[in-house]
C-alpha cells in the first residue's frame, strides 16, 4: 500500500509525467514477462489474465453488494 505522501506526490503530477513513469515501468516488466520459452511466456500470461479475471470478478461482487435490495429484485 502506498503512503499518503506518494499518493499526493503522485496527484501533483501533470498527465504526462504520470504516463512517463508508466511507460517506464512498463519497459522493465516487459523484458522480464517476455523472457524465457514460448511456454514460459503462455503461462505468464494466463496466470495474469487468470488474477484479473479474479479481481473484475471480486470487484463486480463488492459492486453488487452495495447496490440496495430493491435493485436486485428488477
């Protein structure tokens, strides 16, 4: 979890500075989810889209939940 500080920190900054920090960060993930056999690779992937499948998946529940009863019964 991010402090306080790197939070604002990061609300300070212009859209551009926060897309550059990103495309940096991204270089380096790149080389390293890209590295090794074409199977290796596959596996990486899935294993990712398997965690984001997972979070959209809790994340829609948490929605789900905060919607009043009367809602649901539509």
């Amino acid at each position: 979890m991010l402090s306080h500080e790197t939070y604002e920190y990061y609300r300070r900054m212009s859209p551009s500075q926060r897309l550059q920090l990103t495309v940096q960060m991204m270089d380096g993930i790149e080389r390293a989810i890209l590295a090794g056999s074409p199977e290796q690779v596959a596996r990486k992937f899935e294993l990712l889209r398997l965690q984001n499948d997972q979070r959209n998946h809790t994340m829609l529940q948490a929605i789900a939940r905060t919607r009043p009863a009367a809602a649901k019964n539509k």
